[in-house]
C-alpha cells in the first residue's frame, strides 16, 4: 500500500494540517516565548501567576467542571429514558435534542440573553405576576446556564449512542442474576458506557474551558474567564505575546485534564460512543 | 409423576394489538427437561420471558412452587436464564461474569471462588478464571453463560435457543452436555428451540406451539408418533399428510384403498387427515399381495443413512419414502404400511383450528 501514488494522495491532507494546525501552533509558541523586541522570554507564561490571571483560569477550571457535571447528570438520565422507549436515532425527539447543535452557538446564547435581561422574557412573567424582579443577567448562575445549555448536546449524544449500543439481554442478564436498579446501573451501565461518558466529558469541558462567548454575553464583563483574558490581550491590548503566553497554558490544562480523562477509558475497544 | 414446579394459567399476552399467547396453560414438573418446541413468532420465547419475569401477561397468572409470581420482578425469581448470544458481560472476566449473581448476594469471597471453580468444571473449562470473554468460542461463551446462571443454584433454568449460534458438529455436542448438566443438577430445564431434532433429544416433555397455541404436548415420543394434528405431524420431522375416510373402527380409506389401522372411535364414514412417517411407507413388488397402493418412483436423493425417495400413486400424489434400499425412478412398486404406522388424525373443524392448521 505504501507506494508513491497513495503518498500523493495525503498531500492535501498534510497541507492543510501544516498550514492550518501546525504553523498557526508554532506561531502562537514562538509569540508565547518571546517579548516584543522578539527576544526569549519566560514571563508571558509566568504571567498566569499573576492574581488578575490566575483567578480567572480558576474560575473557568471551576465553572466548566461544574457545567460538565451537570450536563452529565441531565443528559445521562435522559439517554436512558430514550434508549427505555427504544426511541431510534432518527426519531423527532432525539432530532430535537441535537438540533440546538445545528444553530450558530452565539445564536442560543443570544437567546438566553433575551431570556434573562433585566427586561427580559422571565422579570417580564414575573412583573405580569406581580412578583419582584430578579437579578438574572450577569451572574455566575447566566454563564453556568449559558454553557449547559450550549454543550448539553455534545454529551447526550455520545452517552445516547454508548447507551443503545447495550445489548437488551445484558441487562436483562444482570437482573436475571439478581442485581437491583441501581445494581444494574453501576455495576453494568456506566462500565458499559466508559468511553461515551469520556468522549461526552471532553466535549463539554474543553468548549466550555476555554469559551469567552458566553461569559462576554451572559456576564456582561462581570463574569472574567480565562478565556476573556487572551481575548482582551489580542483585541483589546494587542499584546501578542502576552495572549499566546496565556493560550499555552490554557492549553497545557486542557491537555492534562484530557490525560486524566481518557485514564478512565479502558483499553479495550468496547465500541467508542462517536459524536455524530 | 412428580409435582409442579410452574403452572401458567390462561396466560394471554399481545403487542400492538396483535395476539402472541392466547389463553395458554401449562403445567411443568419438576425436575424435568421440558422443550418449546416451534416456528420463529410462535410465542415459545415470549412464553420463557413471562416465566423469567421480563414481560408481564396480559392476563393470567404464573405459580412458582405454588405461589403467584405474575408480578414478582425478574430479580427476585428463583430461577435463571441462559440468554440467546449468550449476553455475558464484556467489561468483565469470565470469573467475574460467573460471580455477578453471587456477589449480587453477598456471598463470602471463599464460598464464590469454590462456586466458581466447581461451575467450570462442570462446564469442562476448569482453569478459564483470568480468561476474557472475547478470547473465548461460542460454545465455550454459552457454557460460560450457563455456568453463570447454575452458581446461583436455580431450582428452575430457561434456556432460550442456547445452541443457535453454534455449528451443527459443536451444537450435537452441546445436547448431550446439557442432558448431562440436567441430570448432575438435579433441576428443571426449560429450553426453547425451533429445532425438531434438538426437542425430540433432549427432553422429557415437548411442548409444540404455533401462533400463541399449544398444539400438542407429551413426550417426544408421543409428539413424534402420535401428532395430534396436521401442523405438529409436518413440523415435527418428514411425514406425508394424506385425506382419508374412516370407513369404521380399524379400517381407513386412502385414495381408493382400504388400509388397516389401529384407531378407533372416529365414528363410520368420517373425513380425516392421515399421518405417515416417510420411513414407514414399504416398498414391495408390484405384485406383491401386501402391495395396497401401486404407483412409479420418480425421484431420489441420497442421504448418507438413507434414500429419500418418492413415488407417484394414480391419484397425483407424491409420497415421500425413506428406505435404505435404492429403488429406481421409473420402477412400478406397490406400496405397503404396518396398521400400527398409520396415524388418524381428527380435520380440522372450525374456521378458527383451520388457521393453526400447516403453513406451506
């Protein structure tokens, strides 16, 4: 297979991985390491020790654990209704469940602004029921909505597809044996289901790590995540350097959570539960 | 005869409003090898899914040792199943899979680990413990799944097509396994299967279903030489159906000829369906005095053991032979069959026993 013509055939593939993944990569740890004069530099990396830094990426680390914790315990319940009723891939209801991931993201997230603005959708309810206004729109509690909402597609689909992929009669087999509910869920289920929870948990947590979408509009400026910090070094002070610094680190996080992540998935194949 | 160990009483059971179980009852000793025996969509495994508690009928009751389980959940049941595939579970060893139910238990971890060494034995796969499920065969995959269900020391085990997946040489091989099993356990198999040859092997008892009805029940011998009707004698092995007309008591009359026969009590002059097994039909000389029917062979397969061949009568139709002696197309032959061969069958009255009655 290895002869010269199959060669030529990757050549599109590897221009593209080298002009859009590799160079652009270097370029951000060539600007990560070096200050303005395009001297070697440690400090841009060290600057995550600063306080302003730090405590935003403490945040973001924070809040999307959490949104991934709870678009799991949603969407995991959910996967199991759907796959009890045996509710097939191409029914309406898991067609409504993935549609959200079809729309343009900024789109949904807009929509929650509407939803939750000081005028919005819920005081205007609540003032029509003569009941106080709530501070909704700028708080923690708006971007930890935003992302669930966001990303509670990514997870449902792969645990939906790790789900349906167990066999009925091995389930029937653990009660047969006598295992309770609860029994069958932690003895059989989650085991089974290992490598869509990964693949679930790495779609969530990684978008929602490194988002400054839904902070920038659910926050309004309140709400600082890391990913709010490169933004503004890029757009606002222009600093490079000190962006591409910061981008590396984020990017050592995102690598090592994903390390200890796939820990968990075990190494046999049992039918890795796909996005799509 | 020993006690009941199940009874299901006027079991219905329908999906989408189509009718799988119709009223059915059926009592099972204990401690025999009991078979349903039927065609795919019979309502066989829909009848072991009600017993094993992962369907609920519709109506009517199921008695386990003489208490109602109809609602008891498949969990809390005394008995366990060997499932079709074998679904044993894949994230586990074979020592795990056998102690799922055991642990499930709260067994001590000495009396498990004797469990499991003793199940393996007797599945003939001592030293498997470490292995992992896909290192194994099928067959070595269904004794694992029967090993898993006998630690448990069910008094009742529902089988659900076991052999299935297996090869006809490994399959053989597995029925005498099992009639073994059965007899060192000492309990109650229920095995469901479309094969015949499997049925007749291996159990005490058949039950032949087709479309939610029991068609008969009784021993293989009983099914095999006495069917009762029409579907059973063709579902179970070869046999040639032919009309007749109980002429009286012990004399019956087939295309013309007057048979001799061993049943009575059909009444004079009655319409009847008449069973005989391929390997009962003689071949004799045309003119031979025993010759009751002539006819000419026309067709022949050789079978290994056997010739199977059929000869034509006057009247059209095509008897089906089995004999060991080769006997030429084109050679006039009378035929002959024992009275003691010749099995009467009641027509078919009502529009209603006419729909169980053979699918061609």
């Amino acid at each position: 297979m290895k002869n010269k013509s199959s060669r030529y055939l990757a050549s599109p593939y590897i221009i593209w991985i080298v002009g859009f993944i590799v160079i652009p990569l270097l370029t951000i740890v060539y600007y990560g390491f070096t200050d303005k004069s395009g001297a070697f530099t440690f400090s841009n990396i060290a600057e995550i020790l600063v306080w302003e830094n730090y405590r935003p990426l403490y945040r973001s680390l924070i809040l999307s654990a959490v949104s991934t914790l709870v678009c799991f315990l949603l969407a995991y319940p959910l996967a199991m209704i759907l796959r009890w009723y045996k509710i097939g891939r191409g029914s309406i209801i898991v067609f409504i469940f993935i549609l959200p991931m079809w729309m343009n993201s900024l789109l949904r997230i807009l929509a929650w602004q509407t939803l939750l603005e000081r005028k919005g959708v819920i005081n205007g309810i609540l003032t029509a029921m003569h009941l106080p206004e709530q501070h909704l729109i700028n708080t923690t509690a708006a971007v930890l909505i935003g992302m669930v909402y966001d990303f509670l597609p990514f997870m449902i689909l792969p645990l939906y597809n790790a789900l349906m992929k167990i066999d009925d009669n091995t389930i029937n087999a653990a009660y047969d044996l006598g295992a309770s509910f609860w029994q069958v869920l932690t003895k059989i289920m989650l085991p089974l289901t290992v490598p869509g929870i990964v693949s679930g948990v790495t779609m969530v947590f990684v978008p929602a790590l490194t988002t400054f979408a839904i902070s920038n509009m659910l926050g309004g400026g309140k709400i600082y995540l890391i990913g709010n910090v490169i933004e503004q070094e890029f757009m606002q002070d222009s600093d490079w350097n000190q962006g591409s610094g910061l981008s590396l680190v984020l990017m050592m996080f995102v690598i090592v959570s994903m390390l200890i992540v796939n820990h968990f998935d075990d190494k046999k194949d049992m039918g890795r539960g796909g996005v799509i | 005869m020993s006690r009941n160990l199940l009874e299901l009483q006027n079991i219905t059971k329908s999906y989408d409003g189509q009718l799988i179980l119709d009223d059915l009852t059926l009592d099972i000793h204990e401690n025999s090898f009991v078979t349903f025996l039927g065609p795919s969509g019979c309502g066989k495994t829909t009848t072991l899914r009600i017993i094993g508690g992962f369907e609920k009928p519709d109506k009517g009751r199921v008695l386990f040792d003489g208490k109602d389980i109809t609602n008891l959940p498949a969990n809390k049941r005394q008995l366990n199943t060997v499932f079709q595939k074998y679904a044993l579970f894949p994230h586990m060893s074979i020592e795990e899979n056998i102690a799922f139910g055991l642990r499930i238990k709260n067994k001590s971890e000495s009396y498990i680990k004797d469990k499991i060494k003793y199940a393996l034995k007797l599945v003939n796969l001592d030293g498997f413990e470490k292995r992992s499920i896909d290192s194994l065969s099928g067959g070595q995959q269904q004794r694992i799944a029967i090993a898993r269900a006998i630690v448990n020391e069910p008094r009742l085990l529902l089988l659900d097509e076991p052999l299935g997946a297996l090869d006809l040489k490994l399959r053989q091989e597995m029925q005498y396994e099992l009639i073994r099993l059965k007899n060192e356990l000492g309990i109650t198999f229920i095995y469901v299967t479309h094969d015949q040859e499997e049925a007749l092997t291996m159990s005490d008892y058949v039950v032949v279903m087709n479309q939610g009805y029991i068609q008969q029940a009784g021993s293989p011998e009983q099914i095999y030489n006495e069917p009762e009707n029409a579907f059973v004698a063709d579902f179970i092995g070869d046999s040639n159906i032919v009309p007749g007309v109980m002429l009286e008591d012990y004399l019956v009359r087939i295309f013309g000829a007057e048979f001799k026969c061993i049943d009575a009590g059909f009444g004079t002059n009655k319409p009847v369906d008449v069973v005989i097994r391929p390997e009962d039909v003689e071949i004799v000389d045309d003119d031979d005095p025993r010759a009751i029917l002539h006819g000419e062979m026309t067709h022949i397969i050789f079978k290994g053991e056997i010739y199977e061949m059929e000869c034509t009568t006057p009247d059209g139709f095509e008897w089906l032979i089995h004999s060991t002696e080769l006997h030429e197309p084109g050679k006039k032959v009378g035929l002959y069959v024992k009275p003691s061969n010749i099995q009467i069958m009641n027509k078919p009255e009502s529009e209603d026993e006419e729909a169980l009655g053979v699918e061609e």
